[in-house]
C-alpha cells in the first residue's frame, strides 16, 4: 500500500508525545502538510518540521480569529519572506464564515478580512507557493475571485463545502479540494463534492485534532483515519482501493511539491 499524506493538520496543536508517536508512524506516513494559526504557530511548525522530516509546514494567519495588528502582520509576512524556502504552502488563510455566522465580525472588517487574504494571495503567488484556503459556502466564491484576479493557479480548499456552482468554477480553475474522515461517515455534503470532482483534484486530510463523530468518536484524531475516507472514495468512484490512494498520494505530492 502507498504511504499515506494528510494534506491538512494542525499539527503544533497536538502535545509532544502525540507528535512524535505520529511523526514514528513514517512506515504508513509519508506526509503531514502542518498548517499554522499564526506566528507562534509558524515557529513551532517550523521547528517540528526540521525535527522530523516528515512534517511539511505551511505558514500563514487563520482567518477564524481577531484581525492581527498592523504591526504583528508585518512581523508575520517578513518572517514567512525569510522562511519561505522551508514552506510547503501559504496557509492555513481565508475568511472567518463562522465567526461571521455567529455575528462576530462587522461588515467593515469582513472587508479588512478580505484585503488580508489578498496579501496572502499575492505573498503566495509571488513566491510560487501553493494556498492552503479555509473557504466555505458563501465566502468560496469571493476567494475564487481573489485567485481569479491574481491568475493564482495552485489553490487548495481545505473541508470544501459549497454549493454546486462554485465547486464547477473550482474544478475548472485546477483548484484542489480535499475530503476530511467525515467522508466515510457517510457526511452528503463531502459525498456529494466526491461525486462531482475529477479524481485528480481530490486529497484527503484530518484537520487534526479536529474531533469526528461516527465511528471515529471517542478517538483523537490520527491519519490514519484516512484509510476510511480513501475507501469510501473508492466506493464513490467505483474504482480500487489501491488505484484511489496511488492517485490521491500523487495528485498531494504533486500539489505540495513534496
């Protein structure tokens, strides 16, 4: 069997023990992409990745959160500037829809949202790095008009969910999209995006420590847990379990350059 790649995890959220318990698993891991929430996060990251080879870090300010301060944004992006040589994305960026749904964020700042994923759209196209994007329902599409405007080619919606006309544009731009354990948990929206996308535009994730219900409840959240999400895309597909984790492995590899 292929080695497995989670294409997104928040690893520097997991404890010592956990982390070096999974970087341990390199015989059925090949890959974890680690997105960051913000610099601190950047840093351990940072750190887990030379540590063990295994960790791929991706760096970048998690929309789901207070606007960061004129001056810790121009600490992160010059820090990322001189990092970014050891990064295998920009991300974890986006908009804040659920603080947004639980009216948490103002008209005006929404707009200072928007603005601050287009400096990470522009920090990622600038340096050929591919975006680790947290956009779903009805922020995808402003996204996709942010990548659109900015002829960024490597997009990757992260736990996608959207409805179907958005995910047409997705797949027509080369966008990526991946598929988090919900999928085996018979979830109709993440069914629904594997019946609808190419094969070749599909990964798979955790967003550890995430937690899932179903048959994963009660446990903490492990890649390989993506075992179960690649059986039910092959089921999807109708294609075998062996083709499905070859494609999935190197439509990531391939994505993140790693």
């Amino acid at each position: 069997m292929e080695k497995l790649i989670d294409a997104h995890i928040h690893l520097d959220q997991y404890d010592d023990i956990e982390i070096a318990a999974l970087a341990d698993e390199n015989e059925a891991i090949e890959a974890m992409v680690s997105v960051s929430m913000n610099l601190d996060s950047c840093k351990r990251n940072l750190v887990l990745s030379e540590r063990f080879p295994i960790v791929k870090p991706a760096f970048g300010f998690h929309p789901e959160q207070l606007l960061p301060t004129e001056k810790d944004l121009d600490e992160l992006i010059n820090w990322m500037r001189v990092n970014k040589d050891k990064m295998a994305a920009v991300g974890e960026v986006g908009l804040p829809f659920f603080m947004r749904a639980e009216n948490k964020v103002t008209k005006k700042d929404y707009g200072r949202y928007i603005e601050l994923l287009e400096i990470f759209v522009n920090r990622a196209k600038k340096w050929e790095k591919p975006l680790s994007l947290h956009a779903v329902y009805s922020d995808a599409p402003i996204v996709c008009d942010l990548l659109e405007k900015h002829s960024v080619p490597k997009a990757h919606f992260h736990w996608f969910k959207g409805d179907l006309r958005t995910t047409e544009r997705m797949l027509a731009n080369g966008y990526f999209v991946s598929v988090t354990p919900e999928v085996a948990m018979e979830e109709p929206e993440n069914i629904t995006l594997v019946q609808n996308y190419p094969i070749n535009q599909i990964m798979v994730e955790t967003d550890g420590p995430w937690p899932f219900k179903g048959q994963f409840i009660g446990k903490r959240t492990h890649p390989l847990m993506m075992k179960e999400s690649l059986k039910k895309i092959a089921e999807i597909k109708g294609m075998k379990f062996e083709d499905i984790n070859t494609q999935i492995r190197n439509n990531t590899t391939r994505f993140f350059n790693i």
